[in-house]
C-alpha cells in the first residue's frame, strides 16, 4: 500500500474523509453534478450503475439522489471506506450493494453506466489500463463512463508549479497547512501522474470511444467517454 492510500485504512482519517475531498478538488460537490448529468443522458431510468473507488460513498449518495430509480454496485478495497460509504448513503442503501477489493470482484454486469472518480491516479499505466478494460467489458455497447482524477502537466517545471497550485488551493480552502505540506510531498513521491492526452489514450486503448474532457480544475480532469 502506496503512503498515499494509507488514510484509508486510519480510523482518525477516514472520520475525517468527507470533509477532505472539498478542500483538494475545486468543483468536488459539482463533479458529482456533472457525473449524473452526463450518465443520465445515455443511461434508462432504472440503471444499473458500477461505481469503482466508491469508499466514502460521497459520489454514490450524489447519484442516488439526482437518480431516485438506479441502482449501484460499489466497489473499494478498504473495508473501512466501504463501511463509511454504508452511513453515507443511508436511506439509499437498499438501492446499493457493496463488494470488498478491485475491479475484479465487481458483478459481470452489464452495467448500463460506470464511473471512477478520484481512484485511477493511484494505479500505474498498466494496471490503470487493466482496470479500464475491465469496466468496459462490465458495460452494455454504448454505455456511458465518467472519469476523473489527477492528471496534468508533466514537464518537470510544469509538474512542480501545478502541484504548488494545488496545495495552495487546499490551503485557500482551510486544510491545515501542515496536512497539504505532508500531502503534497506524498503525491510528488508516489503518485502515478500522468498528462490528460495520456489519460485519454489509457482510455482509447481500453476501448472506449468519444472520450471527451468535461472538468478541468488546477490538477484535476474529467472525461466522459462511451463503452
């Protein structure tokens, strides 16, 4: 396990899980917005959702209450997250079930529509392609898949000066600026970053089409891309 993805089985950390987001991600609450907007243009109105990094359950509750009629399929490694998501979607949870590790526990499907948000970022190029492939072979010819995660410039100067603006976002929006120091360090020295032409690439090869970007805020992206 990656220092990055240690938080996620801290219980002082995971209490604290929803209000991090917020402060790293400009938009976070309107991604999820924007999730749901995209998905229902393709997807019926009883869709069966995957949802891959769904720990925390923020994005499922997001969904559940912009979609009264689709059911979701969420899928974490960290049973402390997946119990978490569990308060978090609460009366929702008849509509969710929730299954322990990656992608290949998730159900064969077909999905009628999927996400990743915030998750791809902590796999490398040839497991983030696996992973890719593996959704799309969850879901039906022409479903809809929305992704988004960290993904920017490179170039070593251009690296740098992004994650300084990312940091200095957290901290404009009140994390503790001992907690983005530490947390920007980590992500210098162990997350799998890559630029968005990459990133759209990893998604082609895993055989999606029309993949599209939607979000882009500081050293964040998203794509809405179709099985």
């Amino acid at each position: 396990m990656s220092e990055l993805q240690k938080p996620f089985s801290d219980p002082q950390a995971i209490a604290r899980y929803t209000e991090g987001p917020p402060r790293f991600v400009p938009g976070f609450f309107d991604l999820h917005k924007m999730a749901g907007i995209l998905l229902g243009e393709r997807a019926p109105v009883d869709a069966r959702v995957l949802v891959l990094g769904a720990g925390g359950g923020l994005e499922l509750k997001a969904l559940a209450d912009m979609h009264e009629d689709w059911t979701f399929d969420g899928v974490d490694p960290s049973p402390h997250m997946l119990a978490l998501a569990e308060r978090t979607i609460g009366a929702h949870a008849p509509r969710v079930s929730l299954h322990e590790g990656l992608i290949d526990v998730a159900p064969e499907g077909p999905f009628d529509a999927g996400t990743c948000l915030l998750t791809l970022h902590f796999l490398d190029a040839d497991e983030r392609v696996r992973t890719l492939r593996e959704i799309h072979r969850r879901l039906k010819p022409g479903a809809p898949f929305v992704a988004a995660h960290s993904s920017f410039p490179q170039a070593k100067d251009e690296r740098s000066r992004w994650l300084s603006r990312y940091a200095a976002f957290a901290v404009a929006s009140g994390a503790d600026s001992a907690q983005v120091e530490k947390m920007h360090a980590a992500v210098e020295a162990h997350l799998n970053l890559y630029t968005p032409e990459q990133d759209e690439m990893f998604m082609r090869d895993a055989g999606f089409s029309d993949v599209t970007p939607f979000y882009a805020a500081f050293t964040w992206r998203g794509w809405i891309a179709y099985a």
